[in-house]
C-alpha cells in the first residue's frame, strides 16, 4: 500500500535523525527559535486565556511534574505543563509561523521541555539532546506540512 511506504519512510527518516546532524548554523537558528518562543511564552503567562487554562489543569496531579513558566512554585504533569505552556506561547500570536499558517516552536518547545523535566535525575538529557528533540518536533510539523494539501503553493525548502 502506498500510505503505509510514505508512513514508513517517514518514520524511518524521523528515527534516524541524530545529534551529529545538527551544523552549526541549525544550532544557532534553534537557540533563537528557542529564546523567542521563551519570551512569547513568559509573556503569554499574563493574558487571560493563560490565567484560564492554568486554573483549568490546577485539577490534576501525578508524580512525575513539569515547570509552568512563570510560576516557580507551581508545576503540572508533563502533558498539562506542554499545554499550558503552549497555550502560553501561541496566546500572545508572536511565536514563529509558516505558511499556511502554523506555528512550529510553540507547539513543540513546551512539549520538549516538559518531557526533559519529566526524566529521572540519573537520566537527565543534555542541550544538544534538547536541541535535537527540538529540531525532530521541527521536522516533523515541516514534513507533515508539506504533506497537506494546503501546501502546494509552499516552495520545496526547510
């Protein structure tokens, strides 16, 4: 079946991407992608929708826990910090976009960094594997990107 060799494909190109990969200049982007997306989302934690999903996910717990950013005293599960983080990030419309619209670093970011917060003290993962998650989730949303049909217009390049 064709849809099952372009899944697989894709899979395999996903699962093969690894640290060394990463040139300088993907290095550099990355850390500005980061930072903006940051200060979109430190920003983001004083609008209203923020106060609203924050006080929405106040109602769940584990034991594993995830930074809200902004709030040094109050932490979620890794699935709800991505959330509120997210809703953060894209609250104040400033985070990075293609075309057609979407928004890659604030959907990925908060999840990545609420993953890495999730792990055991004696599994901690390092910056350039942060970076490189990071640059899967990029790759990622531009692949399936360009699988939609919105995208014919986009010009072949990432």
């Amino acid at each position: 079946f064709p849809s099952q060799a372009v899944t697989g494909n894709f899979a395999k190109v996903i699962h093969s991407l690894n640290a060394n990969q990463l040139t300088d200049q993907v290095i550099q982007r990355s850390k500005r992608m980061i930072l903006d997306t940051l200060g979109a989302g430190l920003l983001g934690t004083s609008t209203e929708v923020c106060h609203k999903v924050t006080q929405y996910s106040k109602i769940y717990s584990s034991d594993l826990s995830s930074t809200i950013w902004g709030h040094l005293d109050f932490r979620l599960p890794p699935l709800y910090a991505a959330f509120v983080n997210g809703v953060a990030v894209h609250s104040m419309d400033f985070d990075d976009t293609w075309h057609p619209a979407t928004h890659p670093s604030g959907a990925v970011l908060p999840a990545v960094i609420a993953l890495s917060e999730a792990f055991p003290q004696k599994k901690k993962i390092s910056g350039l594997d942060l970076l490189l998650a990071f640059n899967v989730g990029i790759e990622v949303q531009g692949r399936l990107l360009h699988f939609s049909r919105e995208a014919r217009n986009i010009p072949k390049r990432y």
